[in-house]
C-alpha cells in the first residue's frame, strides 16, 4: 500500500499576481492599526510598494500537493527600515496619499480616528522622509536623522510607542506575516519568518525588530518559540499593548 503523499511547503519571492490575496489575508489576520482598516484596495497598494523597494522583502508561502499547488501565507518587511521608508516615500508617496485619502473619505469614522490619533504625526513623518529621500545617498544624515523612533516604529511598520534603544546599524523589520486559518500547522509561518531572516543577515542587517498585540490570539508566544526576545511594551495609538521583540543576527550568525 501507498503511502499517502505529503504536501511541501516552500517560500518564494511575491509577485504582482500574488497581492489581491496578500490583502485578503492581511485584512482578515492581521487587522491591527490603521492601514488593514482601509479596505483591501489601500493594502494592495501598500503591500505593491514592498516589491520595488530594493530594501523591503514581500515573501508567499505555497503548499506542494500531488496536484496542485496553493498559496498559504505571506510576509512583508524591509532589511533596512528606516531606507526603506525613505524609498517608499520617494517612490510611491503620492500614491499611496491618493489611496489613502480615497479609503478614508469612504470610511469617515475611520477618517476622524485618523486625523485625531495620527494626523499630524504621518504629516510630519511624510514631510521628513520627503526631505531625506532628496538628499544624496552619501549623506550621512539620511539615515541617522530619517527617524527618531526605533526601527519597528519607522514608517508603516506598526503603530505603536517607540521602543527605549536606538539603532546601530540596519535593522532589518518584520511589517506583517499571516497563514491561512487551513494551513495552520504546517510550518509555514516559521519557513517565511527564517527566510526573512535570513535574506536580512545576507543583506548586512545585524538585528530584526518586529511589533506583536497583546491579548486573546496574539503571536507573541510564537515568536519566543522562534528565540525572538522581548524588549518593550507600550501602548499602541488605538489603545491596545504592543509588544516589541527584537532577534540578534550577528549572534544567530556566530
């Protein structure tokens, strides 16, 4: 008798084709903060500015069966945030603007929550990071002035407090992972967070940064499973507790 076969599972780079489902999934598992709560359209969108950045990272998973062949899970993060953010407002600042005004105006209460909880500091943010994308690239301050907060606060990363250490180097950033509720437990989840840390420690990145919620369903526990470590907890804009975590690659490279 056969035995039955069993499906594989392998990460590869996103494309295009893969965005609509990114979305899906982003909205569906990771709702957290403002960006999910305006719609799947504005996600593409954002999600879209991860695949020309030479420094972001938008990674499937699939699942291999005997016939065919399904995505399961996605990542998104940068191996460079704070060049990261400055690339994307360079590159995709008014339209992700456009988008983004576009989402709110269809969604007002999200629109007053918007200009009340973080109005003035995306302003502020854009404006910076304006400035610093037009700079040389060997200007020294680029990076050292893009950001005040740590990495995992840079940008679109999360929405949360900033955490108490101060970058030295790179820091590679986590922005975003989920799984398909059907392919739980099949490892996918640990395969597209290795790959990423891995392709972070190829690209010279000595630590990684990522922001988990607090409370019923969080992913802080699979993390530490992972050896992430706890560095800070804060409350997010919204009112919930963030925690953040923080993986040595120079050590994990030792």
């Amino acid at each position: 008798m056969l035995s039955p076969v069993v499906p594989s599972i392998q990460v590869r780079p996103a494309t295009p084709a893969d965005l609509a489902a990114m979305a899906a999934w982003q909205c569906r598992y990771v709702p957290d903060g403002l960006f999910p709560n305006m719609g799947e359209r504005f996600v593409r969108r954002w999600h879209s500015s991860f695949l020309d950045s030479p420094f972001g990272m938008a990674l499937v998973a699939e699942r291999i069966g005997e016939d065919n062949t399904e995505r399961i899970g996605f990542l998104v993060g940068s191996t460079d945030q704070v060049r990261h953010v400055e690339e994307v407002v360079r590159r995709h600042r008014a339209g992700l603007a456009s988008a983004g005004l576009l989402a709110l105006a269809r969604r007002p209460r999200l629109g007053a929550h918007f200009v009340r909880t973080r109005g003035r500091a995306y302003l502020n943010r854009i404006l910076r990071n304006a400035s610093a994308a037009d700079q040389e690239p060997g200007d020294a301050k680029t990076a050292a002035t893009a950001s005040d907060k740590s990495p995992a606060e840079t940008g679109t990363a999360a929405e949360t407090a900033e955490t108490t250490t101060t970058a030295a180097g790179p820091v590679a950033v986590i922005t975003a992972v989920a799984v398909d509720a059907t392919a739980r437990g099949t490892g996918a989840g640990q395969l597209l967070v290795q790959r990423f840390l891995e392709q972070s420690r190829s690209a010279g990145a000595p630590r990684a940064e990522l922001i988990a919620m607090l409370g019923e369903g969080s992913a802080a526990p699979f993390y530490e499973r992972l050896g992430w470590t706890a560095v800070a907890e804060r409350p997010s804009r919204d009112g919930r507790l963030a925690r953040t975590y923080r993986y040595d690659l120079a050590a994990a490279d030792s």
